[in-house]
C-alpha cells in the first residue's frame, strides 16, 4: 500500500559555485525550507527540484523538467517569489 503525503510547492534559487538552479522543491505543509533541507540531507545527499531552470554565469539558460542538486555543493538557497 502507498501512501500519499501532502506537500507544499515552493519555488527556490539554489546557488552552486559555476551556476544558479531555480525549480519547484516540495516540503511538509507549514514547515520551514530550512527544517526541510536538515531532514532531507539526513537521509540523502540529494536535493530533487522539479519544474527547473539552470541559470549559467555566461547567461545561458537551459530548462530540465528534474535535477537532483548535491547538497554539500549548495552555496546558497532561497524561495524565489
């Protein structure tokens, strides 16, 4: 049996050394994207966005519809409202 759990839809920039990543990360309703990148790197070492767009330092912008992000590579990471 699978289980369904509910999620938020949050839109984040994730800042890596040679190039930016905006996508759509999904958390637990109300929690925090902080609290969400602490319990997820506990059990992977992965961070999966959908929806994304990798932002190059040239300004060449390539859409992927799934990236996995290392999450020990991550410089920075905010919503993008």
């Amino acid at each position: 049996m699978q289980l369904k759990v509910e999620k938020d839809k949050v839109r984040v920039l994730v800042y890596l050394k040679d190039f930016k990543v905006r996508g759509t990360l999904y958390i637990l309703p109300n929690s925090r994207l902080s609290d969400n990148l602490s319990f997820t790197s506990k059990k992977t070492d992965f961070l999966p966005l959908t929806d994304c767009e990798i932002l190059f330092n040239d300004g060449n912008v390539k859409k992927v519809e799934f990236v996995l992000v290392q999450i020990a590579s991550i410089i920075m990471i905010h919503e993008d409202k």
